[in-house]
C-alpha cells in the first residue's frame, strides 16, 4: 500500500454519527476488520481484550438504550463493543509461556530464552497477581519503591495501574479496527458515552471486565459529520527534543 492510500484513509475515517439504515452492509467487513484488530500491538501480547459483535437486534436495541439514544448507535448497521479482561492475566501469560516452549523445543537456551521464559514464569505474576487483602499490591508498591531507586523500572503498582495498561492496548485495537472499516468504505463512530454497568449487564461480563468503548458502523450520511474537522495547531503539541 502506498503512502497516499493510506492518507485517503487517514482522511476518510470520521466520527459519523447518523447512518444511511437502507444501504447494503456487508457484514464481512466487520469480520475482516475485527481479525486485523486482533494483530494490534498489545502490552507483552498478553491481549487482555474481547470484542463484541453485535448482531442482534434485541442486543443492538439494548446497547441503544445504555448509550441513551445517541443517534450513532441507533441508526447503525452494527456494532463492536471493545472490552478489557485484566481478570485473564493468568490464562494469557500461560499460553504465552507455552507458545515461548514450544519455538525452544530442542534448543538449547539462551540468556535470552531464558528471560523470555521468566518474563511470564515471573514478571507477569508480579505485574498482574491480586489478593483481596491487597497484599500484592504492597508488595509490588514496595518493590517499585526500592528497585526505582537503583535503575529504570516498571511501575505499575495497583489495580489502577493495570486498567489504564489494559485500556491503552484495547484502544489501539479499536483504532485498528476503525482505520480498517475506512479501508473497507465504511464509517464508524467511537462513543464513549454509555453506562458501562448496564452494557456489562447486556454482554454478561464480569464484574472486574470494563468497556473501553463502543464502535458504530456503517454506511454514514452527509449530515452525520456535524463539523469540519479541526485539531489544535502542531506546535501546541508536538514538541522535538
């Protein structure tokens, strides 16, 4: 792909907010675009997200209503809900360390190898472990505290720590996800503007799981970009060092 081909979707993908319900949809441009979403970069490819695509119309009818009728979500033609799963720590780091076994397989093991091994036999219990007590938690804020001292260092301390981790790789996926929905033609709008209690109600999620946000798509009307696109002057925000 060419560099102005990927401006053309740079340029086209805007946050739509009233889509044209009586155009055709293929919805296998969600599915392709959900795959790419999948290869998003992610923190230690531990990929604590899910995403939910929404289909039914009962679901879709119920999502209008946690979002409070926003015209994004009720005209379009479907959904995805981007969702994080910090509480599959476990489960992600062990099939991590099983994929780092097998590639060694009848190798003999580097110093390398070997710290890939102990970065999910060892790094991710720490980074990721939580007790009710909050024991955990103390131990990696003391650890933090005194290994800072010494050297750089990871400082992910608290449950607080780990969301914002776990959000930031699931929005690079959406923004995946969107760019890829341009590519396919489509339109989308990203909302954060929803009651994430009710949306985990409709979705069954788990207390600890948290919505990072929802994605509408289809085929958008003119009237759906309420304005032209502005951004604050580069230099106000772009800063060489």
């Amino acid at each position: 792909m060419q560099t102005q081909d990927f401006d053309k979707i740079i340029q086209k993908r805007r946050s739509v907010r009233i889509y044209d319900e009586t155009v055709p949809f293929d919805e296998n441009a969600v599915k392709r675009s959900i795959d790419r979403a999948i290869l998003s970069p992610n923190s230690s490819n531990m990929q604590l997200w899910e995403f939910y695509w929404v289909k039914t119309k009962s679901v879709h009818d119920a999502l209008t209503h946690a979002c409070m009728g926003q015209s994004a979500i009720k005209t379009a033609n479907q959904a995805v809900v981007f969702v994080t799963r910090q509480d599959k720590w476990k489960e992600r780091s062990e099939w991590n360390l099983a994929n780092l076994k097998k590639q060694f397989e009848g190798k003999t093991l580097t110093k390398r190898d070997e710290r890939a091994l102990d970065y999910y036999r060892k790094l991710m219990p720490l980074v990721y472990r939580s007790d009710p007590f909050g024991f955990n938690t103390l131990l990696r804020s003391i650890i933090v505290f005194f290994m800072g001292f010494r050297k750089p260092f990871l400082r992910i301390r608290n449950n607080g720590d780990q969301r914002v981790m776990t959000h930031k790789s699931c929005a690079l996926a959406a923004q995946t996800f969107m760019l890829s929905m341009a590519a396919e033609g489509y339109d989308t709008c990203p909302m954060e503007g929803f009651d994430q209690e009710i949306v985990k109600k409709i979705l069954n999620l788990p207390s600890i799981a948290e919505v990072t946000m929802i994605v509408a798509c289809g085929t958008g009307k003119p009237e759906g970009i309420y304005s032209e696109r502005t951004r604050v002057a580069n230099e106000k925000v772009v800063f060489e060092v």
